[in-house]
C-alpha cells in the first residue's frame, strides 16, 4: 500500500502514540466508488462510520435490525488494516420512529438491548467507540448542563454512566469516548458548555465511569474560529490533567463566510485547519484526527450551510477530483509538527 498519503504522518503504529491517527468519515457508498476508496487508503489509517452504525439507520427498514452496511464498512477497514471508529452508541437524534413516542420503560429497554448488541457484535473489531453523542446543551436550564433527550427523560442523568459500563464489558478494548459538539467555539455559550463539560466528567470518573477519551467534533468556520484560544486552550489542559485522551472526531472547515474567490477561500481554509490542530495537538493527548468527509464532494455544509453565492463549499482536504488542497498540507503540516515536539519530548 502506498505511503505517500497523510497515513505517512499519521501514525501507522497507535500504540507509539508518537503523532495520531488520520482518518475520514465513510459510507458504503465509498466502498463502492473505486477513486473514492482508493483515496480513503491510501490517506488515511481510521475509518468512521458516518450513518450506517446509528439506532435508527440499523432499525431503518423494519423493526428488526439490519447489520449489512455496518459489516461492510468494518470488513472494510479489516481487509485493508484501517482502525475503525463505530459511531455512535446513543444519540438523540438517532431514535428509530417506532420508539420516538413509546413508553420510556420501553424505550430504556429497547436503548438498552441496542447498545447491547451492537457493542457485542463488532467487540474486538473497533478501535474506538463514540458511546454517547452530545449529550450537553446548557441552554435547556438543568444545573448540570445535560441536554433533554428522550434517554434522560427515560433513563435519568445516570443513562451517560449506564452506556459506558454497558460498553466496556462488553468490548473491554475499545478506547470508550464521549463525543461533543460545540466545546471548540468562543462565544459564551461555548465556554458554558465546557465549564458543563469539566463538572460532567469529573462527576463521572469520580464514579469509576470508564471514560477514556474525550471527542472534540469540531466544525469549524473559517473567519469566524479564532486563532489564539486561550479558554479553549485552559479547557484542554483540564481535560489532559484529568488523564483523558482527546479525539478530533468530525473536523471540517466551513467557508461559507469567506470571499468567492476559490485561492483566497482556500488559503483562509488551511490557516484554520492549521491554527486549531496546532493548537489541540500542543495541549491534547490526541489519538486521531478524523474530518468529516476526505473530499468536498462528500461534504454535508452544501446543504446544513450553503454559501451566499451559491457556490460549493470547500471544506475538507481534497477537492472533488480527489486532489489534494491548502487544506490537505496544513493537516500534514501539524501532524509533523505534533510529531517532532512527541519525539523530542520522548528523548529528553
């Protein structure tokens, strides 16, 4: 397999940790387009499951789960030596519609037996699980910050403690992450969420609650995420002072603020990427780095945040014929740089 890709800087080996994993967001439908997969292997060393691992995409067609598309996406990464991240557990927005109105002691079992078998079918398989997924929204009033979701309503605010017990018997060695949005931004909201987010974790590890790792989702807008972060940057090194390691999960830049001309979008783009990861990989143990998507043919912000003029956005590492941009060596560029300070860190 060629190395000339971003896996080259990314760590074929994990458990160094010297430098993180590079991965992308995947569906079946990268499987089946031969430049698109080619392009996932040779960049990349971790795959994510973008939809096919979430409640309702498994209970889509029926009430009876349908396992095809998740074991195509693992056997994927098994077959060509990719870490596989499953995403995700438990996820409000994720609640098959035959139990978006039930009972919550129906609900709680049917969540239950989910995570239960699903865990358990692809235990040993994955690098990584996101077992629970925004589970925070300070705005909706609750002294703890937790977000009002059908699994807090059933399950009371025990339900984060619940899935991660769940998880690790029965995949004891998956790193089990919580994953949040928003945590990377610098408006107040954003640093209500994080202070929520310190006294959320040190109540659960102070429970034995077997978090491993935090994931950063971090969608980006370019001229809009500032440079120097300074709360972002006290927010990580809590985290790290906690012994908690930090996943990048869905990065993308947004350029739906920047210029219509494609070199100056591009360039404003990079200088994102670059600022933030240098920052989150100075302060963070990060295991990965995962965007949302390799090319911006795949992207998701056409539709969620279109820009003005109608154009496409271009937000993740490679164009739409799958050639690198700014964007693809502002990654490179941090990652070797986390990778000398690692180095230098390890001999001294």
């Amino acid at each position: 397999m060629t190395q000339d890709g971003l896996k080259q800087y990314a760590l074929s080996s994990a458990a160094s940790h010297k430098t993180p994993l590079y991965g992308t967001a995947i569906g079946t439908s990268d499987l089946t387009l031969q430049p698109r997969s080619r392009a996932i292997l040779r960049h990349c060393n971790l795959v994510t499951s973008e939809y096919e691992m979430k409640w309702d995409a498994v209970f889509r067609h029926s009430h009876e789960p349908d396992y095809a598309a998740p074991d195509d996406l693992v056997a994927f990464a098994r077959d060509n030596g990719l870490a596989f991240h499953g995403h995700t557990l438990w996820w409000h927005e994720s609640i098959p519609a035959s139990h978006r109105e039930s009972s919550d002691k129906v609900f709680a079992e049917a969540a239950m037996q989910h995570l239960r078998v699903i865990t358990a079918r692809y235990a040993g398989q994955l690098h990584s699980w996101d077992v629970v997924n925004e589970v925070l929204e300070p705005a909706h009033g609750r002294d703890d910050g937790l977000r009002g979701t059908r699994f807090l309503n059933a399950m009371g605010p025990d339900y984060i403690g619940i899935a991660f017990q769940e998880a690790a018997a029965l995949d004891p060695n998956a790193t089990l992450v919580l994953n949040e949005m928003g945590l990377e931004y610098a408006h107040p909201e954003a640093e209500r969420k994080r202070r929520a987010m310190i006294a959320l974790l040190e109540r659960e590890l102070s429970r034995g609650t077997p978090i491993a790792c935090l994931g950063i989702q971090s969608h980006l807008t370019a001229m809009e995420q500032p440079r120097h972060h300074p709360d972002l940057r006290a927010f990580l090194r809590e985290i790290d002072g906690m012994g908690l390691s930090v996943m990048i999960t869905e990065l993308d830049v947004s350029d739906h603020l920047c210029p219509r001309d494609r070199a100056e979008r591009d360039r404003v783009v990079a200088d994102t990427y670059r600022a933030y990861l240098d920052l989150v990989l100075e302060e963070s143990t990060v295991l990965a780095v995962t965007t949302w998507g390799l090319s911006d043919d795949r992207t998701w912000l056409n539709a969620f945040r279109p820009r003005p003029d109608g154009s496409p956005q271009r937000p993740l590492p490679l164009d739409r014929a799958l050639r690198r941009k700014p964007a693809w060596h502002a990654i490179k560029a941090a990652l070797l740089k986390a990778a000398a300070h690692r180095n230098s860190t390890i001999s001294d």
